[in-house]
C-alpha cells in the first residue's frame, strides 16, 4: 500500500448541462443510484453509545494520533475496486489536493 495524491485545477474548463448530460448518455459504466441501510441492518452495538462528556478536544486528539488510513476524518465508503480517500487539501496555488490509498478495496 502506497499513498496517492491527485490535484483538481478549478481554473480548468467547464463542462455545459449539455455537455455533462451528453457525457453521462454516452457512458459506457452503468451510472446507479445507492442504496441505503435500512436502521435495523445497523443496530447500535452495546457499549457504542454513552453519556460520558469528554474534554474537549480530546476525541480529536485521538483521532490525530491514528495513521493517516485509519483515522476516518474524512467519510468515504467505497465498494469494492474503489479507493479510500485520505485527505484532501486546497493548496496555495488554489487547486484541490486529494490523497488516496492507493490499494482499492
């Protein structure tokens, strides 16, 4: 596993609702909907949810503690042959950084 950065330039040309529309008829990939997890698939493990108050701060210390992989700031939820996303950045130059893993799931 590697990591893996790409830059999104905002300053790059833009597509028409034409255009995008024209783009998605001619896809050759299947463009779906996803589906959602109905509540009783995902029920609250015991233990998952307490009243106990932390100090501030200190979720996000931990979270800050994890490796760039397992921290889960940013929420991605690939499927399979997709990538997790790790960080995403807007660099000086104004165009959008985004690192990735580079082992698809």
């Amino acid at each position: 596993m590697a990591l893996q950065s790409l830059v999104l330039d905002p300053n790059a040309a833009a597509y028409t609702d034409d255009q995008i529309v024209g783009k998605v008829n001619t896809a050759s990939a299947q463009i779906t909907r996803a589906g959602s997890v109905a509540a009783a698939a995902r029920p609250i493990a015991t233990g998952e949810v307490t009243n106990t108050a932390l100090a501030s701060g200190v979720a996000k210390a931990n979270l800050d503690a994890m490796t760039d992989t397992a921290r889960g700031y940013i929420k991605t939820n690939p499927t399979t042959g997709q990538f997790k996303v790790v960080s995403i950045e807007r660099q000086a130059d104004g165009k959008a950084k985004i690192t990735y893993d580079d082992v698809a799931v």
